[in-house]
C-alpha cells in the first residue's frame, strides 16, 4: 500500500538555513485516515530559548489538519476538502518557525506501520535526554558511600549543622570520632549563576568558622569543631560547573571520587 507523507521541520532561529527534523504527518488516500508521529520537542531544543514557541506553533498545525479532517462533509465537493490539499496548502503559506515539507510516497503495509517507517527514515531515531544527575542523589550516594564502609557508618553523622558566631548551616555529612571530627560534608550542582551564588554563601559561612571556630549539633548534641577540619564539596560532574575554582577553604571533590574519597578517609581513620 502507499501512503502520503509530509514531513515537519523546525527553523530554530529566524533567518536560518539551519532546519530540524521533528515530525511526520502519514495520510492513507484510500480511508482518508491520517497519523502523525513527532519527537519530543523539549529534548531536542533544551538548548534554545525559543521551545515554547515551538511548542505552540506545532499545536496550532495540529489542531488545523484536526480541524480539517473533522470539517469534512460526508459529500464532497471540492478537492480542496481533502486533507492532502490542505497540507499543500500549509506547504507554501505556513509560517518561517513551522515548515511543511512536500508530500512524499512510502510503501508500508498498513497505516501504522507506514507512520513508524517514515518517522524512521525522515526524521530519525529520537534523541535520548541525558539523565541529569541532581543535588539529592549526590547526597544519597555520598550517604550510602559512608555507611556501607565498615568504619566510617560508626561515625558518620547525617544531616548534622554547624553553628558559629554568626551563622548556622546544614551538612549532608559529617564525620566524628572521639569527640573529633574529621569532616564536613556537602554536595552542589553549580549550574547557573543562582547555584554558584548558594554555593558561594556556603563557603563564606566556611570560612567564618575558620576564624572564630563554631559547634557541630547532631542528636540534640553538640561537638567543637577545630578549625583545621577538612570541610568538603563534592560537585557534581558536568561542563556546567565553570565555577568550581571558586572554593578556597574548602576541599572539592568530584561526584565520580565519591567512593575512593570514602575509601581515604576509611585509611585515615583506621
């Protein structure tokens, strides 16, 4: 059987010779049937701050063939009712963000199959997102790092805070033997300039108990922290953290060195 095919591209920017594939429109000629098949508009364009507008425009093309197909007597009378005019139509008027390419003609063995086909070989496989790994799961794996070690999960100490003279703040970790602790531990995600100003504020307050000393309170305790302590920030992997530099009193620690820093201070301690 063959079947009509109008593919959708996207110009991100105005004015650009550059167009992505996003979409395929099928259209059975012999049941006046169609079906359509696009990629997720979100993944491929993260990167543009025009998404939303994409987004819409796509609707808006939708609903149109929806409302065209829907519109159509049961007594035709002209050819522009049929849907292959109207795409014909979008082809030469849509506007510059929405393109809709002419038709073309695939053989398949049903309406399905035919709109699977085409996707496949005109738009291409979908991209995969790229699992982003967030702020809390750095700190979990941290947590499980330390408490599966035979001697760090003795002394390991969640969700303590550190009190000075003038600030308190909260850790993911620390850890504390003898009435000593050994360290202080936090995880960031530095993506943006709000992230790197969080973090920023983190290490200030840092480098305040540097100077005037301060208090660890867990369990309705409280410990004095010398001010030596190894305070470290474990930041996650990616491009986006430009900024790690920043941290001067404070030992950085990469998200993938989670394990071995565990196994250091297992070393040291032991």
């Amino acid at each position: 059987m063959r079947f009509d095919v109008w593919t959708i591209r996207v110009v991100p920017r105005p004015l650009s010779v550059t167009s992505i594939g996003v979409g395929v429109i099928v259209y059975d000629p012999l049941t006046a049937r169609f079906k359509t098949h696009f990629c997720n508009v979100k993944s491929v364009f993260n990167a543009h701050d025009n998404v939303g507008a994409i987004e819409r425009s796509l609707k808006v093309l939708m609903q149109e063939v929806e409302d065209h197909v829907v519109a159509q007597p049961s007594l035709e009378i002209s050819e522009s009712f049929h849907l292959p005019n109207r795409l014909s139509l979008l082809n030469q008027h849509w506007n510059n963000l929405i393109r809709v390419d002419r038709a073309r003609v695939i053989a398949a063995d049903n309406l399905d199959h035919a709109t699977e086909l085409a996707f496949e070989v005109f738009i291409g496989v979908e991209p995969v997102r790229e699992s982003r790994t967030t702020v809390s799961q750095i700190r979990k794996r941290i947590r499980t790092a330390y408490t599966n070690d035979p001697v760090l999960s003795e002394i390991t100490k969640i969700d303590p805070r550190v009190e000075t003279s003038a600030y308190s703040f909260g850790l993911n970790v620390a850890v504390l033997n003898n009435e000593e602790v050994y360290e202080l531990n936090q995880a960031f995600n530095i993506t943006d300039q709000q992230s790197f100003e969080r973090a920023e504020a983190w290490e200030l307050k840092v480098a305040r108990l540097r100077e005037k000393g301060g208090h660890l309170l867990f369990n309705e305790e409280a410990v004095s922290i010398n001010e030596n302590v190894d305070v470290v920030a474990v930041l996650r992997n990616s491009p986006q953290n430009k900024n790690k530099e920043q941290f001067r009193v404070l030992t950085q620690r990469k998200e993938a060195d989670i394990e071995s820093h565990a196994d250091f201070l297992h070393r040291r301690i032991a």
